[in-house]
C-alpha cells in the first residue's frame, strides 16, 4: 500500500519540479514509509512521486515510480493486485521477463503488453494509479472497481494536479483551496463528501472503476470526463435477470468456493497479517476462511467499549476462542477518544463524521503494532443485506402509507421530541422481553424510525435514513439543500430492500465506508484487505435471489449458514450492533469542553459557513439531555476540527 502525488504542468517556468514532487510525496510518508522516489520529464512537462508501504517484494525491486521494461511507461501506483502470479505467469507466457517479484512490476507489464483497458479488466485488487505514456505525452489516472483506493485531482492554476489524499495537493505552490459550499452542503447532510465532488472547489475524487486520461497539451483548465470499465448497474441487471434455481445447498458450496477463493489471494504476503474480528458474521467468516487457508497461526484483532449497547469486544473473544486464533483486544474510553481526535482532521484530509472512524483508528493502531496487513469484513452487510434498515424500512413504509398524513406526522413528531424518554423506558423493560425484540442503542433506533415516517416511497425513506445531519445548517449552498445529494440511478429490476442495498455498494461504502478505513489504516502504514470486495465475489453474490439472503427476519441468511459450517450458531445468533461509540454520551461529558470550545456562536459567525443560531441551539438541547443531535453535531465539530488543521 502506498501513496500517489504528481502534476502536469503547462508552464514551463516551474522551479524545482523534482523538488516539489518530492515535497508532495513526503506529505503522504503515513501511507507509505518504507521508501519514496521521483520521476521528472521537464521537457514532457510532468512530474511523478511515490511513497511505498513494502507488502510484496520488501527488496528494492518494488520502487516506484517504475519505468516499463520497453521504457514507454512510467507508473506511480497504490493498491494490490491479488492475482498478479497468475498475470505473471500469463505475462511470462507472452515472453515477458521479470527482474523482481513485486505486484506492481506485474502490473506495469500488463498495461504495456495488453493495453491499459484490457489489463485492467484482468486486474484483481484494490488500486489507484498515475501512469505516465511517454509515446502519447498522456497521463492516465485510474481506480479500483469497489472504490477502496482513493485519488484525488484537479487545474490549480496552470497545474493538473493528483494524488492520494488532499494534503499532497496542498503542498503544491500553485494550490488554490477555496471551499466548496455545496460539498459542504453534501457533507452535512451524510457525513461525507461524496465522489465526484471534494470539500475544495475545482479539487474531485475520480469516481469508481474509472479512468481519466489528460493529454499534456490540454489547454489549462480542460478536465475531460472520467470513462467507466467497469459498471455496477450492468452487474446489477444482467446478474438478477438470469438467477438460477440451484438448491440452497448447491448455492451455499459455490459461495463457500468463491470466498475461500478471495481469502487465500488475499493472504498473499511478504509482510505480517492478520484480520480484524468484531464477532459478527462478516469478520467471524473472513476469520474462519483465513484459519482454512492460512499456513500460519492466524491473528485477529479487536476493539471494546465498556459502555452498555457498544461492547462487541466479548463476542469477538468467543468466536476467537473457537477458532483457536492468536486473539488480541484494547478495551477504550473517553480518553482514548480525547486522544484521537486531534489527529482526525490530519488523518481524513477533508472533513469526514462518521463516529466510528474513532473505534476504527484505534482498531488500525492496534493491529500495526503486529501486523502490516490486515483482513476486514467490509463490504459483507451491502452484499448479503445486513443492515437493519433493509428489512424493517419497507415494513414500515408499508404500514404508514394505510394511516392518515396526519396521524403520521404526529407519531413522528412525538417520537422525535420523546426519544430520549421513550428509550429510557425501554431499557427498564428489555430484560423483560424476548431476545427477538431486543434492541442495542435504543434513541437512536427511535430517531431512525421518527425520520423514515413520511417518506414517499422507498428511495425517499433511504435518502432519510442515510442522513446524518441537515444541510439547512450551511449558510452558502447555492442549491437546494434538499437536492444537493443527487442519488445515483438504480436499475429498474431491483425491487424493495435491492434497491436501498444498491444504492448502499455505489454511494455509502465508497463515500463512508471505505474512506474510513482507507484512511484509518494508512494512517499507521498498515494495509487492509476485503475479501467481500473482490469484483468476482460481488457479481457471484448479486446473482442470489434477496430470499438467500434476507429470510426469517434476518439479513445475511446465506452467509449465516456458511459461518455455521465453522462456528456453532450460538454464537452468531445476535442482534447486530454495528461498530459505533458513545459519541452522544461523550459531548455531554468528557468532550463537552472541546466541543464548546468549537461551537462558540462569535467564532461560528465569524468563519461564516453555518448559522449560528441554529447550531447553538442544537448543541444547548443536546448538552441538557432534552434532544439527542450527536450526529449533526459531530458533522459541525469535525469540520471545525478541519478548519484548525488547515490553519484558517
């Protein structure tokens, strides 16, 4: 795992290229610490720099940038291609030679002697890559199917610039970073910025499975659109249309191949691995496969919480203990937390509100300290439907829409204005009811509900669901705040709970999901790995009918069953948790200063970006206890945060 940075320059006056390149690319030494380089073309105008994380290879057979073997191509990149012995072995076929064993030299023979389309399209892994062609005088910027690796860009003045996170960006002397109020609109609304968009205007994410490609004398200012190869609606449509009628028994041994498939390349190594282990069906059946595949004593890791309703440390032991791994667990607190979140804003580069980055840089922070690889389970609850929502979301749009607009809008507006009493009451009663109706972190379960009310149709009650705060808060979008976040098509033969697990693989887990951990990992150099997230497990897993996987009032039915192969049931069969932190709690006691510090009104109004009123107000409800607004809050705070690590 590594770091990209580099420019195109049109002006040939630029001092230093090879100095600023480097400069650029030492801003990302967290990705990659283990070695760094350059390439300079002052002539072609282009400037490439690399910082490299050695996981194959350790030699210095893998250093980059890296010049092809017919010398036509030069390539910056960040990623793993897993089945790159399998393309050796094609390329050596092809009488290609090899000086070393890395990934990436595989990679670079592939483009040269297949072409850049069609080698990509062979390409198994997680990447994100600037290759230069010396012949075109063309750059190249390419990404991942799934998103896990990210890649920034954009005309700064009259330099195309690229890289991995937003401070390589910076560290050019021609940046420009004026703040996007849209995006910001965005972010308050989810959480995130959401790809194409970045929270600098002119600055965007290259989205998904795309390809950009810029031509050196390309006029200034020119962004020609990024090219898809690769389309999750086509997966999507193509894969539903034609499911088979296997008996459930059949389907499970193909799943059961496919995964053990992606596990045993993802533990291609040079570096120490091992896996996070949460103890729910996604990490526990990555853990499980690894213990099959593995040659070694298998490693797992992970993260506690003593506060009721977030502790999945004590599953996690169970499972570990049946597995018989090399288990290894940090209980955290509120100080902990105080430690991390100065260094949140560093980390995330741009501003980003999803709580769980917290347990979740913890959790990298301790596997770094015995691993340089790590395998997740992320990707496994957009698949297989484990999202509570999926199930409960079009049930209860089903019975709204039979009572009156009225009667609705009154339920919700006491379930919003009572949440905190009303979960109150349940936690005197839980111990009373059956574990079926159990439920952990009860407010914000309530909330959830309150908002889903009233939704037009299920697209609608996933927009709600999926919001984290209200984009009302900005002061400057120039649109709509409630159109700001415009959805991305789903194919018309997904119906019901499909259509929100969709829209969750093509708009959540790049946007949330993967930015979290890609950020949390990189930034204590270790590298993570999702099993879930190889192309072919995602089409083979599409292709199941929604009843293998949602079934009985619960999600992952399948996934259930093949874990079962190697754990008993007792110890899967619970309610989902999901990997959350007592942020709520948290503001209003051992954070409450912090965040006063940040939400004072005379600061609010002089930066200028929200109305002031209106946070106060929320933050002095949420300080007393009479509203719970964690998530909105915590959007204002870390981009407060952000806006003191970028010195405004």
């Amino acid at each position: 795992m590594c770091g990209v940075a580099g420019f195109l320059y049109t002006h040939q006056e630029t001092d230093d290229p090879r100095g600023i390149v480097s400069r650029m690319a030492e801003s990302l030494r967290h990705r990659g610490p283990d070695d760094g380089g350059s390439w300079v073309d002052e002539a072609a105008g282009v400037a490439l720099g690399h910082r490299r994380l050695a996981v194959i290879d350790l030699s210095t057979g893998g250093r980059q940038p890296m010049i092809s073997h017919g010398e036509r191509y030069v390539l910056s990149y960040n990623g793993e291609i897993y089945n790159f012995i399998e393309l050796r072995d094609e390329l050596i076929h092809e009488g290609v030679r090899f000086k070393g064993r890395s990934d990436t030299e595989v990679l670079l023979a592939a483009l040269e002697t297949w072409g850049l389309e069609a080698a990509i399209e062979r390409f198994v892994g997680m990447f994100a890559f600037a290759l230069w062609d010396r012949s075109e005088k063309t750059l190249h910027l390419a990404r991942d199917r799934m998103g896990e690796k990210p890649l920034y860009y954009g005309w700064c003045g009259k330099s195309f610039l690229f890289g991995s996170e937003l401070k390589t960006l910076r560290a050019h002397p021609d940046w420009e970073g004026d703040i996007n109020a849209d995006a910001l609109a965005e972010y308050m609304k989810l959480g995130c910025v959401p790809a194409p968009n970045s929270i600098y205007r002119g600055i965007h994410k290259l989205p998904p499975a795309s390809i950009l490609s810029l031509c050196a004398w390309e006029a200034p200012g020119h962004l020609p659109e990024p090219c898809a190869y690769w389309f999750a609606e086509d997966v999507v449509s193509h894969t539903t249309a034609d499911r088979g009628t296997l008996a459930d028994d059949e389907v499970l041994d193909q799943l059961e191949e496919v995964l053990k498939r992606s596990v045993r390349r993802m533990l291609r190594s040079d570096a120490p691995l091992g896996a996070f282990l949460s103890g729910g069906v996604d990490s526990s059946t990555v853990a499980a496969l690894m213990k099959v595949e593995s040659h070694a004593p298998v490693r797992t890791f992970s993260i506690g919480f003593h506060e009721k309703g977030y502790d999945e440390a004590r599953h996690a032991r169970e499972i570990a203990r049946h597995l018989q791994t090399e288990h290894i667990e940090l209980y955290a607190g509120p100080k902990e937390a105080l430690e991390v979140i100065p260094r949140l804003p560093f980390l995330y580069d741009e501003p980003f509100a999803d709580p769980s980055q917290i347990p979740t840089h913890l959790l990298c922070t301790l596997t770094k300290k015995h691993v340089t690889v790590a395998l997740s389970g992320d990707g496994g609850d957009e698949l297989f439907g484990g999202y509570n929502r999926y199930l409960w979301a079009p049930r209860v749009l089903k019975w709204a829409h039979r009572l009156p607009g009225q009667v609705i809008t009154q339920i919700a507006k006491g379930l919003t204005t009572r949440h905190i009493a009303l979960a109150r009451y349940y936690e005197k009663i839980s111990p009373l009811l059956s574990k079926s109706y159990r439920i952990e972190i009860a407010g914000e379960k309530i909330l959830k509900l309150s908002n889903l009310l009233g939704a037009a149709n299920l697209d609608e009650a996933y927009e709600r669901l999926r919001a984290q705060g209200d984009a009302s808060v900005c002061l400057h979008a120039q649109r709509d705040s409630e159109s700001v976040c415009a959805p991305k098509p789903v194919p018309r033969v997904l119906h019901s709970a499909e259509r929100m697990m969709y829209r969750d693989m093509v708009e959540y887990l790049p946007d949330d999901i993967l930015v979290k951990v890609d950020r949390a990992g990189m930034g204590v150099s270790l590298e993570v790995r999702a099993p879930y997230l190889d192309h072919r497990v995602v089409e083979f897993v599409w292709s199941l009918p929604l009843r293998l996987k949602l079934r009985g009032g619960e999600g992952k039915w399948i996934l259930r069953r093949l874990l079962s192969r190697y754990v008993p049931a007792s110890l899967i069969q619970r309610p989902k948790m999901g990997f959350a932190v007592p942020i709520g709690e948290w503001l209003r006691g051992p954070l409450k200063d912090w965040a006063e510090d940040l939400l004072r009104e005379s600061r609010l109004r002089e930066e200028g970006f929200f109305h002031a009123n209106s946070i106060r107000v929320m933050w002095e409800q949420h300080s007393c206890g009479a509203r719970d607004w964690q998530f909105g809050l915590w959007g204002v705070l870390m981009f407060q945060s952000w806006l003191d690590e970028q010195g405004r």
